[in-house]
C-alpha cells in the first residue's frame, strides 16, 4: 500500500511549469504541470550534469535541462534522441484538484 503527500492543488503548478518540493533526508522532487494538465514528478537532477529539471522549459510530456539542452520524457524520467540516462520517477496521483506524490521508501520506515 502506497502512502501519499498531498503537496498542493494543480493551480498551484503553472501550465507548462514546475514547482519543487522537498522531503527531509530526500533528493529535492520537481512537479511538472504540462499544458494539457498531466502531472509528472521527477528527481530534480537531469542525469548529464545534475541540472536543476524544474527549471527547464516543458514541452509536451517532456522537460529541456536549463544547464546543457537534454530533453527528459516526463513519464519515465528517460533522456531522448542520442543522449542517454534515466531520472528517477516519482508516483502521481489527483484527488479531484488536489495534487499527491509518493511517499519514498525511506521516510515509510521512519514512520
């Protein structure tokens, strides 16, 4: 059974946007709203040079890194064309405007 962080409502995610969040003792999480309304989240880090993901352009159901261009699939963290590595996914879910994440595995057992 999955634990869930409520983290906010969707207005609070600009369309074709992220907001970051982070949870103690864990990698910070971008939450991107794409324009169509889907919601990914992801690692902060693009897996090149750990750039910050949130703040890239989201076009589609994908991010460009800020710091060197790399597009990363919003839906499996996976970088495209010839570039290669793997961001890691975070679960997502909407209840009604609200927007949940996963828990990770760690803060589970601390709880």
């Amino acid at each position: 059974m999955t634990d869930w962080i409520d983290i906010g409502t969707l207005a609070d995610i600009p369309q074709r946007g992220a907001r970051t969040v982070q949870l103690p003792g864990e990698k910070e999480i971008a939450v991107f709203r794409t324009s169509d309304d889907h919601v990914f989240a992801l690692v902060n880090e693009c897996p090149h040079k750990k750039g910050p993901l949130s703040q890239g352009i989201v076009h589609g159901h994908a991010v460009a890194c800020p710091l060197h261009n790399w597009t990363i699939a919003l839906r499996n963290g996976e970088a495209q064309g010839n570039d290669e590595g793997c961001t890691p996914t975070i679960a997502v879910k909407r209840d009604g405007d609200r927007i949940l994440i996963a828990r990770p595995d760690a803060l589970k057992a601390a709880a």
